[in-house]
C-alpha cells in the first residue's frame, strides 16, 4: 500500500513538472516568439514570463527584432563596358507589428533582399560610367533603400539604411587607372616646377635690372663728380700757374690717370689686360681722336641746325637752296 502511495506521488510530481514547464517561457528582449494552436497562429508573445496552454499550444518559432545588416556583392558593367564588383550594406529590422508577416510571408529573408538588391543594382549601373560611379554611389544607395522599403514593408520588414560599402573594379582597370592618376599628378607637379622656375627667372631679371639700373646710376654720378672735380682742378692749376691753358691741364689729366691705370693693373698678380698701344706718347694721339671726333660732332650738328633753317624758308615759299655744311675731318699732324 504504502509503495503505490509513493509511486502516485512520484508521478503527480512528474505530471506537475512536466505541465509546469509547458505552461510558462520567457521570452528575451528584442525577441518575439509566434505561439500557435495545433499549427495555427494564435498570437505574438512579447519580451518576459508568458504562459500557453499545455499540450494545445506552442511556441512555432523566435524572431529577432534588432537590426541587422546583410553585405551583398554584386558583379555588374558600367556604361563604358568595365566590370566591377559593387558591395551593397542593407540594414533591416523586423517591424514589431508586423511579427506574422514576417514569420509567415518569406521563407528565406535574406535570399528576398539579395534578388531585389541585384535588380537594383543591375538597372542602374550600366547607365553610368565608372569615373562617375564613385559619384553616385549614394544615389544607387538611396535607389536600393527605396525599392526595398516599399517592398519589404509587406512582408514585415523595415529598411535602415543602404550603404554602397565598396566598388571595386577589375585588377588591370584598376592598375590602369592609378597610372593614369599618377601621369596626371606628374603632368601637375611638372607645371608647378614649371611655373616655380619662371617666377624665379623672372625675380632674378628683375633684380639684375634694377641692379643694372642702380649701377647706371652710380656711374652716371661718378662721371658727373669727376668731371666737377676735373672743372674745379682745371679752374684751380691755371690761376696757379700763369700762362697755361685747359688743353695743358688735360694732358696733365690723362697722362695721371694713364699711370693710376697701370698702377692698378700691376697691383694685380693675375690679369691679362693688354693695353694697345702701350706708351705714354700714345696719349697724344689719343687726344687728337678725341678731340677731332668732338669737333666733328659740333660740325655735324650745326650742319644740321642749318638744313632745318632751309627748310623752314622753303615752306614759306623761297626757291633760293643753299648747299650743306659737310664736316671736315681735322688732321691731327697738324
């Protein structure tokens, strides 16, 4: 008797178990669990304890209500006939009111968005080109989160985002357009040099010019304080010295800086400076070439001034025509 007692008890322990465990789950946090009723859908038990009846109802399934991304790979042309492989990123998420949908409308989710995303991709790559593509890469993105929202939104699904992650063309395409990209950057950086060279050439033009001009500048008032100083000098040696002339004073002048010149000239160890002809009566005929070539210069001019008088008369009407002044060259043996 008392080991049927015990045998009963065991059993209605067993039996209270086993209903315990079949009464009550739990379910996790962004999850949705589907119960059903001998294969039909009852309803959704949310995040918690929940309870279902014993033997007449079951959990079918558990969906997860994060969101979650899918990477698909699409091997696609472009309007110039240049293969590439475009990584699509969509995130999606199962909308909380549409749990049925989802469990029940799709077999295989993510096989429903890569179809759609493929479609997508396909129709509107080929109408770009690649150099473009990398442009519009958020336009195709923004076309694949459009086409899938409005479709997937039926079968309980919400898009996030769409993120065109990656474009990645052929391997010989790709090479040829780094060459491309690095003769375009040489052709660059050669202009640049280019343009650095010009502006230093004509920096340093500018300041040779400038340094000619200053140097012009500097001579012209050296020339013009020795000829002061050769006027003072002039003036000077003939009231201190009755009876000499300017003409004595000159050669006096040039045959003082014919030995200031040789002086310089030797104190030079290395020079190869020749002077033709080289003696001090050399002046004398190098005074009379100058002074025959100012004469003549005088003569020119005044000839000059007197052709103009001429024509002055001819214009008011006299035919009277006088020969010109033609200068004579002065013998300097004379």
């Amino acid at each position: 008797m008392i080991e049927i007692l015990l045998v009963l008890v065991g059993a209605s322990v067993l039996v209270g178990l086993i209903l315990l465990f079949n009464t009550f789950f739990v379910v996790q946090q962004q999850t949705a669990a589907v119960v059903t009723s001998f294969g039909k859908f009852t309803r959704v038990a949310l995040p918690g304890l929940n309870m279902k009846t014993p033997f007449i109802e079951s959990v079918a399934g558990r969906l997860n209500l994060r969101v979650q991304q899918l990477d698909v790979k699409v091997e696609t042309k472009t309007e110039d006939n240049v293969f590439v492989h475009v990584v699509v990123s969509v995130q999606y998420h199962i909308l909380g009111d549409k749990v049925y949908e989802a469990f029940y409308k799709l077999t295989d989710p993510e096989m429903q968005i890569t179809a759609f995303v493929f479609d997508v991709v396909r129709a509107r790559v080929p109408r770009i080109k690649l150099d473009e593509l990398f442009e519009k890469k958020d336009e195709i993105a923004d076309a694949v989160k459009n086409e899938l929202a409005h479709v997937m939104d039926d079968f309980g699904y919400g898009i996030v985002k769409a993120l065109v992650t990656d474009i990645e063309p052929d391997r010989k395409v790709k090479e040829a357009m780094n060459e491309i990209n690095a003769a375009t950057r040489m052709r660059v950086a050669a202009m640049e040099k280019g343009e650095a060279e010009r502006i230093l050439r004509v920096k340093a033009a500018e300041a040779e010019a400038q340094s000619k001009a200053l140097q012009g500048k500097g001579i012209a008032d050296q020339r013009k304080a020795i000829v002061e100083g050769l006027r003072e000098s002039v003036d000077t040696f003939q009231r201190s010295v009755p009876g000499t002339s300017a003409q004595d004073v000159m050669n006096l002048v040039l045959m003082t800086q014919y030995f200031d010149t040789i002086k310089e000239l030797g104190a030079t160890s290395r020079t190869n400076t020749i002077l033709l002809p080289h003696s001090p009566g050399a002046l004398t005929g190098l005074q009379e070439q100058i002074r025959t070539a100012m004469i003549g210069a005088e003569q020119v001019g005044r000839a000059a001034d007197h052709e103009g008088h001429r024509h002055g008369h001819d214009g008011h009407g006299h035919g009277h025509h006088e020969a010109p002044l033609v200068a004579q060259p002065v013998d300097s043996q004379n």
